[in-house]
C-alpha cells in the first residue's frame, strides 16, 4: 500500500527544527520543536512503498521497523494502527526515534536525490503519540510459566530483553549496578538528546508487567554470577562496552585531563539531582564553565562532550578529529544503501565548536600538574604526523572520548575467568563471544547480547539484540517459542 502516489513529488523533506543554538546552549532540556499532526501525516505520505523498501533492509532498521505500513497509516490519519504496528517491531520507539542515527533515512530510496522520507522524524511523533493517547501502559503476559531469567544490565539491550521475557510469562528480574535503570541512556547521553522520564515510564510499563529492578548491585562484585546461574533457570549479560580506548597520549594524568564518561555521567546526575558519584565512574567534579576546552575524538561521545561544555559555560571548544575532513556530498551510486562518509554536523558540534580534521594529539601539555596546553600536529592520510606542522591549542580541560575497548577485566567477566570466551574484533574491542542467532555462551543458562556482544554500538542495535536473545532465552526455557526475531 502507498500513502499518496504523487506526495514524493509534491511535499518537500520536513523535520524536526530546533530551538536557535543561543537559546538552547541555556538549558539540558531537549530542543527539538514539536510538529504538527497534520505535517507528520504529509511527511509520510512522501514514502513511496518501493518495491523492496530498502529502509528495512539489511542495510536499514536494524529492528526492521516496517516503515512503509506506518508512513501509509500515517497519511490515512489511522495513529492507533501506525502506533500498534510500530511497537511490534521496537520495545521503545520514543528513544530511537529521538538518537538513533538513522540508517533507515541513508537506505531510503528518496536518499538517492538527498530528500529521504523524514522517517525518524515519524517514528519519533508516532512514538510520543503513543504516551498521549494512554497506549504506553502495562501489558502484563495472560499466564506465567514458572521459569526465572535474571538480566544483568539495564540499557536498552537489558530493557528490551526484560520486557519481551517478561511478556513470554517468565519471572524477570533486572540487576543494574547503577542507581536508576537505562544504561548509557540514561547516565551516557545527555539530556538534551533524550530526557529521561522517556526511561522512567517504560520502566513503570515494566514493573507493571511484572519485572523487578535490583538497582545498586554490581553482579560479580556484590553478588557472584555462580550465585545468579544457581538462582536462575537463565542469565542474559548485557553489561555494555565501557572499557574506554586508552589513550596512550602523554600526559594524561595532568590534572584537567578525563575521559569522556565521568564527565557525562556526572552532568546527568547532576541534572537528575543524583549525587554525582557513579559506580563505574568515580571522579573529582569536572566543569567547563569559564574554560577552554579540547575534546579528542570525533563520534557521538565527543559531541556529547562538546554539547555538554558549552551547556556549562565553556568559552571555546575544540573538536580534534584524527580523520580526515569528508566531502560534503558522497557518491550516491557508490555507497547508496549504506551508511556514507560524508561532512555532518551534530547538533552539538552547530552550537560553535570549533572543528579540525586530520589532526594527531601528540601531547597534553602542563605547568604544575595542570594542563595548559595540547599539542597537536597535521597527519597524512596514513595517519602518519607531518612534520613541521606541530601547534599548540589553549586548554584547561581535555576530554578523550576516542572510543570503548569493551568489557572490563574484573567484576562480571573476572568472576568467571576461562569459562566465558571472549575475543577481540576488528576495532581491537574485547567482546563476550555469542552468536547472532542464539545469543549463547560458553557458559551454560549464561547468554549476552548488546555491546557487550557487539562491541560499542548504537540504542536500536541493543534493542535488536536484547529481542532476538529474549527469543532464544524462551526457546531455550520452553523449547518452542513465539517472541519474534
Ligand atoms: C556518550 C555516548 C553517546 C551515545 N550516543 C548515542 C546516540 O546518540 N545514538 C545511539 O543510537 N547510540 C548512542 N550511543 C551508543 C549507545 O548508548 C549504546 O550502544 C547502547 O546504550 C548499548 O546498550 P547496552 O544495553 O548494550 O549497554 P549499556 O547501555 O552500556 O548498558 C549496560 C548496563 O549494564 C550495567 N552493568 C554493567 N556491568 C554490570 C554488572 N556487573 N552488574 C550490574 N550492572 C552492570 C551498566 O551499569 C549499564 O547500566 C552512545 C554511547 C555513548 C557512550
Ligand atoms: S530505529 Fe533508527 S533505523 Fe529504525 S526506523 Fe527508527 S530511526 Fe530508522
């Protein structure tokens, strides 16, 4: 089925606005403008329902979101339909439709003319529709099966699997180390991408549906996993990625050096009015206000970290980006469905910072213990320095946010020693070893799924994972299974 047959030609590319970076650089709120019912109904009518909707391909929606139904919905004015539709593919829509970078938009047909159907934009609106009309509510599962799974992590891997395992009629218990379930969503990503009573209603669907919340108990450090597998008929480890990459930059003990996570972590607390002292990212305060600021590295973190100085006041930030500066517009015909390299602009990195590329940290540089200084050079496109090109940008706090090497040595996995295989991947991250299909470990009732199995990775990845093990964890319990894929 087809929305309007003509929409793609008529309507022009709609989404969200945000509020002027000046305005929006004084709060932690999120920013985006509200769009009106009937301009979401005329974005989906640009969807023109291809013959094979690239958008929940293998290239697209990693939850294969059924995209082209919705956007139909959508135009025919029928939200309870696209909002029911929606939820049978994706636990928590109001997330991904507000973070999720959007692969389906890069695979989208309309993408060849730089015009993709607005389909975040969409899922985001049908998602938020969904909190109106009273359809995020418990949906507790009619009979019980007796069977108890515990799920050690609370992001969205956790949450996804919970939710579904607990649908399936099992006993569900969630244990997070942290004080408040969501994982990097909640105490990762910053505010003004995501507010997190989003986190706090699915949690109360949750808890209404039966599963319980340990929070504070850091499995492996105050409860053995032996004492968890004993306990439990399964146990489904979705601890996360968060070993960051180390640096190996000198200097990195200066006082004004951190890594990127126990300064998002405590501006999140902070703005929760938690004290700002996590489990896993025990650090001194850290504000920007007032100072200068380089951040090195050039992902989701580092924005985080840009949008999150300039929120506290930071007089300049610097984004160091060790790659080389994109080009603008990328070859359709070469990379068409896949995810391009191509120049974008967050919307932190828009609020003024200043950006360069292929540029090396060589050193962080200080008087007395404080940093004063980084030094950077030019790089060639092996990565190589070139020489003679070495400078000096002013700084009084550094964050290195160059990626996560993956699980932690000690707690869960130390716990276990050789019995859980891990491996390395291509990006060096040191991962649980578990398959796509039945998400099991070397450790018998012990799956893992997220980025804990995947590496660093993205919200609507974790998603997927933690619905395809909650198939397997129900297959595994009953022997047959009705959870989809
Ligand atoms: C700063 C930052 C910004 C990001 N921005 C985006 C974005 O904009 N869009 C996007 O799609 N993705 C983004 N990502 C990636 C995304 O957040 C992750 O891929 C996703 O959260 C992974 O989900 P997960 O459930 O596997 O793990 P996590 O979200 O890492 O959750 C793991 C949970 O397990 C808990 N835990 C770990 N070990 C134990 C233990 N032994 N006992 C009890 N609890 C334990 C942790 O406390 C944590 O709550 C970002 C990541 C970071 C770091
Ligand atoms: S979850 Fe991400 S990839 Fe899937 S439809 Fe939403 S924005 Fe697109």
């Amino acid at each position: 089925m087809m929305g309007k047959v003509t929409g793609f030609l008529e309507i022009d590319r709609q989404v969200h606005k945000y509020q002027p970076a000046a305005d929006r650089i004084r709060h932690f709120r999120e920013f985006t403008l509200p769009m009106s019912d009937s301009e979401v109904e005329k974005q989906a009518a640009r969807c023109m329902d291809c013959g094979i909707p690239f958008c929940h391909g293998p290239n697209g929606c990693p939850v294969h979101n059924q995209i082209p139904d919705w956007n139909d919905l959508i135009y025919a004015g029928d939200w309870d339909a696209a909002i029911r539709n929606l939820h049978s593919t994706n636990n928590f829509p109001e997330w991904t439709g507000r973070i999720c970078p959007a692969p389906c938009e890069e695979a989208c047909t309309l993408n060849l003319e730089d015009i993709p159907v607005a389909i975040k934009t969409i899922e985001q609106a049908i998602a938020d529709k969904a909190y109106e009309t009273g359809y995020v509510r418990p949906y507790p599962a009619e009979k019980q099966t007796g069977r108890k799974v515990a799920v050690v992590g609370s992001g969205p891997a956790g949450m996804a699997a919970a939710q579904q395992l607990g649908r399936a009629g099992h006993e569900v218990h969630v244990y997070e180390r942290e004080s408040r379930p969501g994982g990097l969503m909640r105490y990762g990503i910053p505010d003004f991408k995501i507010e997190k009573h989003y986190i706090d209603r699915r949690v109360e669907q949750m808890q209404g549906e039966g599963v319980t919340f340990h929070c504070g108990v850091n499995v492996g450090v105050d409860k053995p996993v032996d004492e968890l597998l004993a306990e439990y008929d399964a146990v489904l480890y979705c601890g996360g990625s968060e070993k960051p990459r180390p640096a190996g930059i000198p200097g990195v003990d200066l006082h004004g050096v951190h890594d990127a996570m126990p300064y998002l972590v405590q501006q999140n607390r902070r703005v929760a009015n938690e004290d700002i002292q996590s489990v896993a990212w025990p650090s001194e305060p850290i504000v920007a206000g007032g100072k200068h600021v380089v951040v090195v590295g050039g992902g989701d973190t580092a924005s985080d970290c840009v949008g999150t100085a300039f929120r506290q006041g930071a007089v300049r930030v610097t984004q160091l980006d060790i790659r080389p500066q994109p080009p603008e517009k990328e070859d359709k015909l070469t990379v068409w469905p896949y995810w391009a390299t191509k120049m974008r602009t967050s919307s932190s990195q828009a609020e003024g910072a200043q950006r360069e590329f292929q540029v090396a940290t060589l050193e962080f540089v200080g008087e007395d213990g404080e940093l004063t200084a980084v030094k950077c050079c030019e790089v060639d496109e092996k990565r190589k320095p070139v020489e003679g090109t070495e400078f000096f940008i002013r700084a009084d706090l550094a964050f290195i946010a160059i990626g996560f090497a993956g699980v932690p040595e000690g707690g869960f996995a130390g716990n276990l020693g050789d019995r859980l295989e891990m491996a390395q991947d291509a990006r060096r991250s040191h991962n649980v070893v578990a398959n796509e299909v039945d998400y099991r470990t070397s450790v018998d009732k012990l799956f893992a799924a997220g980025d804990v199995r995947r590496g660093q990775s993205l919200v609507v990845w974790a998603i997927r994972e933690g619905r395809q093990a909650a198939r397997s964890i129900d297959e595994f319990l009953m022997g047959t299974t009705l959870l989809p894929r």
